[in-house]
C-alpha cells in the first residue's frame, strides 16, 4: 500500500511541479521519497526475516 502511496505522491509533485509551480510542492517529493523508503526498509525487514525462518 505504502507503494502506491509514495509513487502517487511523485507523480503528483511532477504534475504540479509543471502545471502550477508553487513554493510547497517540494514537500510532496519530499514526503513520496520518505514514504518509498519506509516501504523499502520494511520490505527488506520481512524478506530477510522470512529467510532466517528456513
């Protein structure tokens, strides 16, 4: 779910970043990158502790 959520926020920073530039639109990518790396820690949390399982 945290996928979908930070690939949203990116595309909606690129759409706004050229169809209305605007001071906080930055955070939007700032917020989308945090959120891509939460998702990317917690995935490489469970794939290796299902490794350590077997």
């Amino acid at each position: 779910m945290l996928w979908w959520i930070g690939s949203g926020l990116l595309v909606a920073w690129l759409i706004l970043l050229i169809v209305h530039p605007r001071g906080w639109i930055h955070l939007l990518l700032l917020a989308g990158i945090s959120v891509l790396v939460v998702q990317i820690a917690a995935y490489r949390k469970t794939k290796s502790a299902l490794r350590n399982d077997n």
